[in-house]
C-alpha cells in the first residue's frame, strides 16, 4: 500500500496496481489501432477539406453567374448582343 503512514487503506485513493501497468498506456499496443488516428487525420486533411472548398467554390461561382447573367439582361434589355449569349 502507497499512501499516509497510519492511514485507513480501505479509504486511501492511492494504491498500488500490480495487476497491469501504471501509466497513460495502460494496454499492450496492437499495432494496427495506434495508426487509425494519423491515417484519418491525413486523409480529412488531403482529401475532404479540399474537395469540400472545391465544390463550396463551385456552388458559389454557379450562384454568383446566374445572379449576375439576370441582373445584366435586365440592365441591357432590347441590345442586339444578348442574343449571342446562350
């Protein structure tokens, strides 16, 4: 027992583990659970953060052209050039 000479050892919070390791890594590594965490960051980091930006950009650029092909028809009503614009 670890603890305060003279103390109660059925209340005392520090006691000794003999049964597994004392630590943050309390369990063996397996090996193949220690790289799941890096391999989804790696993966978030060079596939879904670009092609979220990508197709945000992409939603945004349609939006933007549609607004501003309808405000420059209206602007432009009766020019013999809207009729080259498809």
């Amino acid at each position: 027992m670890i603890g305060i000479p003279g103390a109660d050892p059925e209340r005392s919070l520090v006691t000794e583990r003999r049964d597994r390791p004392v630590g943050w890594r309390s369990r063996p590594a397996s090996g193949d659970d220690d790289r799941m965490g890096p391999v989804l960051i790696v993966i978030v980091v060079v596939v879904a953060i670009p092609v979220g930006v990508l197709m945000s950009g992409a939603v945004a650029a349609g939006l933007l052209g549609f607004l501003v092909k309808d405000e420059v028809d209206r602007n432009h009503a009766g020019s013999e050039l809207l009729e080259t614009n498809v």
